[in-house]
C-alpha cells in the first residue's frame, strides 16, 4: 500500500489539489462566498501593494496634468486673452449700440407726440466749454437741413437748449445751462412762470423772476411756458431745489436741476416747426430776459 | 519556498492589476495576470513544486476574485496539467508562446468558472453568456502583457537554483 502510495503519489498529489477544493466548492456552491481569517489575512497583503500602485498611479496621473499637459497652455491663456480683449471690445460696442437704439426710441416716442411740432434729427458732433462759461454743443446738420438760428433743440427727457448759429452743414446749440440762456418756464404744479437761466455748470440752473408770492417748493417740475417765443409749451426743463425765500423784494431764488445733462447727450431734435401761442414767431432769447 | 514565492508573485500581480485597471481602464476591461503564473508554473515547474504553487495562485485566484472558495484552485490546477500537457507535446519557449498560453490559460479559467458555476450554483447567481466578449478581452490583454512578466517569473525562479560544484569547485 505505501509502495503504491510512493509509486503514485504525484498522481496523488494532483488528484488531491484537483478533487479536494472542487468538493470545498461544490460543498458550498449554494451559499455566498465567505472569508476566513486566512482569507482577509492574504487580501490584506495586497492591500499596500494595491495602495502604492494606486499612489504611483495618481501621482503620475498628476504629474501629468501639472506638467505635461499644461505644454502649450501659455500660448492658450495668451491666444484666449487676445480673444477676451477683442470680445470685450465687440461687447463695448455692442452696449454702445444698444443704448444708441435707446436713446433713439426714446427720441422716435417723443417725436410721435400728438401735435402740430415737426423735429430734425441730429448728432452732437462737438462740445465746446469756453472758459466764460459758454457752453455749446456742435450738431451735424445745419442750414442745408433746414435748421435756422433760435429753434429749440429737444431731448426725449427735456430742454437741450437752441439753436446759436447755423452754417451750412453743422449747426451750434447754446445749452440750457449756459450763462447765456434764459428760458421761460411755469411751474407745473402752481403753473406760475419764471425763467430759468444758466449759471454756466453743467448740472446747474436758476430760478429767475419767481415772484415771492408764489408758491414754489424743492422738487417742483419745471416745463416751458412758451412764452419767450423760442421753445414751445410743456416741454420739461429741470426741477427746482434749494428754495431761498427773501425775505423783501419782488423776487425769491432758487436753484434748478436741469432735466438734461448735456454733457452727456448724444443726438437730439431740433424743433424745426411747432404751434405758438398767439401765432407769436420766434424772438432771440437775451440774457436775463423776462418771460 | 518556490510555491510560496510563486504565490507571492500571484498576489502581487493580482494587487498591481487590480490598481491597474482601478485607474487605467476604470472597470472597462480587466485582466488575468495570475493566469501567466500558472503557465509559467506548467513550462518550468516541476510536478510536485508546481501542482502545490498553482493550488496557491489558485488560492489567490479565489480571493481576489471574490468567487467560491475552491473554484480557481481546482481549475488552477488543471490549467497547470493541461500546459504541461501542452508542453510535453509541443515545444514552447519563445515569449510569443507564453503569451499566447497565457491568453489561452486565462480563456480556460474563465470559461471554467463559467461552466462550473452554471452547474453548481443557482441559476439566479450563475454567470451568462454576456461575459463571453468580456472574457476573450481579459484573455487577449492578458496574452499581451504576458511575455513582459517572463523576466520576472525567471527571476523568482533564479532565487530558488543552486549553483551546481563543477570541477573547480
């Protein structure tokens, strides 16, 4: 027997190796694989293996992206800070457009008012601020247009100013706010007239001739009279603030906050033709004239 | 010690696939680097020594596969038989042939576990033929990478021969 057994027992062996863990399998084929302490002893071998690997692995992974893959990138970031830039640019013109579309609607909407006023459209093409105060804005349409000294020039908002002097392509508008004009104004609220004239800043006026009887108060809106000849009735001028009520004399001050910064205006109308109050033509505004 | 270094190695080359195709294929594909162990063990390794080490990677086999215990042992073994069948029979040495067992041996356990496990384990819990694609990738990366783990599996053999005193020893 044991002679046999040394004569075989490779064979045997084998045999062994082959039957015994298919009979461990089939024994417990029907039930979930479970693990003994041998078992998670010999995984938990592995584990660091499995952990170094892993380590090597993200960090070349890593190294990778760091390094490697970031070949180039300086050229990209320039390329596609070049592109912002010109994006930007094409953005900045865009918003310019879309204001001017603005403005230009506005201007359309106020051109569509119900009356008898014809309007010329026009670009401001120059501003001149002399040092006296003299404030004028240089339009791109003149006496070949139809434009003529006197005519009110108008925003959507309000009052730019008139018309100074006129060549034949361009055309020059002395602003509300210059020391020079004067423009006859009621207060809508009282309906009681007065002038505003320029005090020659931009985001100034005064209430001129307001008699001390009346009743003004800070934040009265201010439209023109039509009284003065030069611009037509109801269209706005500023809003008071800063009422100082003498305490004698005829007339009390105020200062205006004008409804249009021309500093910041870009295309206006020019009121080539508009109804007047008693058929009354245009006359020269003076300085200080009285409504 | 051959059969436990073997089983080492078994262990090593299961971790390092195992991380391998963790962060390389991400489950998309996998291997069955143990299965060119157990090739090795049918070309060089001798009947005792080899059976022993191939039941060991078998072992491993189960573990890090997650299968019944004693399915991959069995089936480690007769891969073992059956390439030593093979060699007996035909000459193989070059690398291009150990991948190719290799490729082969991974196809056989694969498709042995396959077969066992519809026979003995209930029908719900068997797997089906949709693994078959699955199983000839792990078989033909397996094939593929084979012949790089040749100097290795020398290595550990060369760990365990004795120099043998020649005449001016």
């Amino acid at each position: 027997m044991f002679a046999l057994f040394q004569r075989y027992r490779e064979l045997i062996l084998v045999a062994v190796l082959v039957l015994v863990p298919l009979g461990v399998f089939f024994a417990h084929a029907k039930r979930p694989p479970e693990r003994s302490r041998l078992d998670r002893a010999v995984v938990w071998l592995a584990t660091p293996v499995e952990r170094a690997v892993g380590w090597t692995l993200s960090s070349a992974v890593s190294a990778w992206d760091g390094y490697v893959a970031l070949r180039g990138s300086h050229e990209r970031a320039r390329e596609a800070d070049g592109r912002i830039r010109d994006l930007e640019v094409e953005n900045r013109r865009l918003l310019a457009y879309r204001s001017e579309a603005e403005r230009l609607r506005a201007l359309l909407a106020f051109t569509a008012s119900p009356d008898e006023r014809r309007y010329l459209g026009a670009r401001v093409i120059g501003v001149r601020l002399g040092t006296t105060g003299l404030q004028v804005l240089t339009l791109d349409r003149g006496e070949a247009d139809g434009i003529a000294r006197m005519m009110p020039v108008v925003v959507a908002e309000g009052v730019v100013g008139r018309i100074q002097a006129v060549t034949g392509s361009t055309s020059d508008v002395l602003v509300l706010t210059d020391r020079n004009s004067s423009i006859a104004v009621r207060i809508e609220r009282t309906r009681a007239r007065a002038n505003v004239r320029g005090l020659g800043k931009p985001d100034a006026a005064k209430l001129d001739f307001a008699l001390r009887t009346e009743d003004v108060i800070e934040g009265d809106a201010l439209v023109t009279s039509g009284t003065d000849g030069v611009f037509p009735r109801g269209i706005p001028v500023g809003r008071v603030t800063q009422v100082d009520p003498r305490a004698r004399g005829l007339f009390q001050d105020a200062r205006v906050v004008p409804a249009v910064d021309p500093t910041r205006v870009e295309e206006v109308l020019v009121m080539t033709s508009w109804e007047r109050a008693g058929g009354a033509a245009p006359a020269a505004l003076a300085p200080g004239g009285a409504p | 010690m051959k059969p436990l270094a073997h089983v080492l190695l078994a262990l090593l080359l299961a971790a390092l696939q195992a991380a391998l195709l963790r962060w390389v294929g991400g489950g998309w594909f996998s291997l069955a680097l143990p299965a060119a162990c157990l090739v090795w063990l049918g070309l060089h390794g001798g009947n005792v020594e080899g059976s022993v080490a191939a039941a060991g990677v078998g072992y491993v086999l189960d573990l890090v596969t997650g299968s019944h215990k004693g399915l991959l042992t069995a089936l480690a073994v007769l891969l073992f038989l059956v390439v030593r069948g093979v060699s007996a029979s035909v000459d193989l040495r070059s690398r291009v042939a150990f991948g190719v067992l290799s490729g082969a041996g991974a196809l056989f356990l694969s498709l042995g576990a396959m077969a066992l496990q519809r026979w003995a384990v209930p029908p719900e819990a068997a797997p089906g033929a949709v693994l078959l694609p699955r199983m000839l990738g792990e078989a033909a990366l397996t094939g593929l990478l084979a012949p790089a783990l040749v100097p290795v599996l020398r290595r550990v053999d060369g760990l365990f021969e004795r120099e043998e005193p020649g005449l001016l020893g």
